[in-house]
C-alpha cells in the first residue's frame, strides 16, 4: 500500500480550514486574499510555547503587524483548535491601549497567521 505524503498534507489542510469553516468568525480566520507572500518578515519579537511573532510589512497596504506564526501541526496535536478559536475571538474584541488589536487571521497548507 503507497502512502501519498502531499495527499494527506492536503487532506489535513481541509480538515483544519474546515474546523474554522464551522465559525461565525471563519472570514477572520480563512482570508484567501492574504498570503504569507504579501509581508517582508522582519525581525524576531518574541518565541512562545506555540509558535513566533515576526514584525511583518505588508507590501500593498505599506502597515506594520506583529504577524504571529502558528504550525498547524502543534495546534492540532496539543488538542488546541477550540483554544485557538477562542483566543482569536477574545482577541477580536479587545479594545485596550495595551494589547495589540486583532487585523486578521490567514492560513497556509502548514501554519495559521495572526495578524496583531
């Protein structure tokens, strides 16, 4: 029996769109507008637990993010979708001098990208 490796990447791909799919946030988090090859990565600001925020620029709107980079592949394997989701949520509505304010959320075949 073959295994397809691309196959399966793809196949996983769709079961992870698909849990956000099933949101009444999923335009936040399913942006097919936005690419990973829309920003020029800066500089590292800071490693967690679960993934890495870059500073970002986004070549057409010329903006600044904090573009927080998570594998999908340790969301999943940690149980955390419905963690994610719901820290993306919270973070839609925080209004706070001091956090920074959620712009968006894209996706690739391997990571999910938060734009702050």
């Amino acid at each position: 029996m073959s295994h397809n490796p691309k196959s399966s990447k793809n196949d996983n791909h769709s079961s992870f769109t698909s849990s956000f799919s099933s949101t009444p946030l999923k335009d936040i988090f399913i942006n097919k507008k936005v690419t990973i090859n829309d920003f020029i990565l800066g500089k590292n600001l800071g490693e967690g637990k679960f993934g890495v925020v870059y500073q970002a620029y986004d070549k057409k709107t010329k903006t600044v993010y904090a573009l927080k980079k998570i594998p999908k592949s340790v969301i999943k394997s940690n149980w955390m979708i419905d963690q994610f989701l719901l820290e993306v949520k919270l973070q839609q509505f925080c209004n706070h001098p001091n956090i920074l304010s959620l712009n968006g959320c894209f996706d690739d075949e391997d990571h999910v990208y938060i734009m702050l």
